[in-house]
C-alpha cells in the first residue's frame, strides 16, 4: 500500500511536468529512479498490443502478464490526476508569473542534468562529445515553432498525440514544447480544460500509437548502449534549458536576453529547484537501499 501511494505521487509528478512545455515527465522519472523501470514496462505493453494485432492471444496474454502492473496502475492515476487537476492552475501561473515559473522549472532541469550526468559510467570523449553534440542541436531546433493552429483537423490530434507522447518518456525533450511548436498545444491544453471527450480520445489513441512504436526501439537501446544514449538524454535536456530561460518571456518562447526587471526571485526558485531535485534524487537512492536490504534479510 504504502508503495502504490508512492507511485501515485511519482506518477502526479510526472503528470505536473509534462503539463508545463520545456519540462518532460521522462526527467521526473529518470530522477525519481524509475525510468529504466518504466520503459521496460512500456515495452512489454506494446508487444502485448503487437501480439494482439496478429490474433495472438495467448502470447498477448503472456506479455500483459510481464507488466509491472502493481507500478504502472499508481504510476498511471497520479499522472491522470495531475493533468485534470493542473492543468487550468499551470496555464494560470505560466500566464500570470512567466519569469518566476520558467526560473523554478529552469533549476528543477538543470538539477536533473547533474543527475543524469552521475548516471553515466564512462564518461569519456566520446560520451561528452555527444552531450555536447545533441545539446547544440536540441537548442538550435528548439528556436523553432509554430503559431497556433485555430481549427485542428481530427488527424491533428491524432499526430500531436503520438508525437507528445514519444518525447515525453524522453529525458529533455518536453511533449508540451512540441505540441506548442507544432501550434496544438493550445488546442490539446483546451480540450482537457473543456472536457472535450472526442479530442481528448484521439490524443489517446495517437499516443498509445506512438508509445507502443517508440518504446520498444528505446527500450533495446539502454539495454545495449546505457551510456551513449544517457549522454545523448543529458544533452537533450541541456538544450532544453532554452525554452526555459526566463527571460525576456519566460516559457512564453524561445528567445533569450540578459536578466532585467524581475531577476532575484526566478534566480532564487531556479536554485531551490535545482536544490530539490538533488535532495530528492538522495532520498530516492535511499530508500531504494532501504527497500533492497529489507529484500535481502527477508530471503
């Protein structure tokens, strides 16, 4: 009990993250210790869908029961909970206070990348070479986007949907910054807010798509080269900090000017956020020693 309201609370997190565009629920995970564990169970859902598709029954049986249910359930409600109950209070706070919001969202990533970073083993040329490679891209691509699109058609949703999903169990790469250079971050943020069942389903649809298809690639990828991609996602997650640079428009766009007007408060959440994401990370790894000494005696 106690660790499925654990999860829930991880899962809420995640669900706060991927709701604020620069900010992606995969850095929560990889954070919180969780990710390696998340993609797998990711995977196996997708190759029971692929068992399904081809009729196979059993085999889509056998592959459901692979899931790490007692995880993926919490995991799932508390992120659920976040998007229907935050969603209208973050688009109130990144309207109304952009500079404060981008400064703590600004410290919460960067504090990830220092978690990130400790992940990889081998840090050698190679691996930094790719930080700093897939950092310059991420900040180059990220300087573009979209204005919004007024009236999304049905297949809108659809690829939004698949496409948001995708980067949001990447480390770095936030859903919501895609959706909003694509210009359906409104109308996707709109449709949760009104309770529009009809897009809120095709959204659905389009990020199982997605996520059954992407998962599985990423999933082979860990297991065979950790360290490469880790230092792909830490660079990933350093160009992110573009998008949230608090100023002159805080998570309002992409570009950048020196500190002016509100400055002390987003520096101070920036390093409270940062501080967090640290303390929390050594709170993680301790109770998970907890957890496996406990497993241990109990053998």
């Amino acid at each position: 009990m106690r660790s499925a309201i654990f999860h829930v609370l991880r899962g809420f997190a995640m669900g706060s993250a991927d709701l604020v565009p620069g900010v992606s629920g995969g850095t929560v995970a990889l954070v919180l210790g969780i990710y390696r564990r998340l993609i797998a169970s990711i995977r196996n859902g997708a190759g029971a869908l692929a068992r399904l598709v081809r009729v196979d029954l059993a085999g889509f049986v056998g592959r459901l029961r692979e899931v790490e249910w007692g995880f993926m359930l919490p995991l799932l409600i508390g992120i659920a909970a976040a998007v229907i109950s935050l969603s209208r209070l973050i688009e109130h706070l990144l309207e109304s206070a952009p500079l404060r919001m981008a400064g703590l969202f600004f410290g919460l990533v960067a504090g990830s990348i220092v978690v990130a970073w400790r992940l990889i083993d081998r840090r050698d040329l190679l691996r930094s070479a790719l930080v700093v490679l897939s950092g310059v891209v991420t900040f180059w691509l990220l300087g573009f986007s979209a204005g919004a699109v007024a009236a999304p058609a049905w297949w809108m949703f659809l690829g939004g949907g698949a496409l948001a999903i995708c980067a949001m169990i990447l480390p770095g790469i936030s859903g919501s910054f895609l959706l909003l250079m694509i210009g359906m971050y409104e109308a996707v943020l709109g449709a949760v807010n009104q309770r529009d069942i009809g897009s809120i389903g095709l959204v659905a649809v389009g990020a199982v798509t997605g996520l059954a298809l992407f998962s599985t690639l990423l999933s082979r990828l860990l297991d065979r080269y950790q360290d490469t991609v880790m230092a792909v996602l830490v660079g990933l997650m350093a160009g992110s900090l573009r998008v949230l640079w608090p100023w002159p428009d805080g998570t309002g766009g992409t570009a950048m000017s020196s500190p002016s007007g509100d400055v002390a408060i987003p520096i101070l959440l920036a390093v409270a956020g940062a501080v967090v994401v640290l303390a929390v990370t050594r709170k993680e790894a301790s109770i998970e020693a907890q957890v496996e000494s406990a497993a241990e005696v109990a053998e």
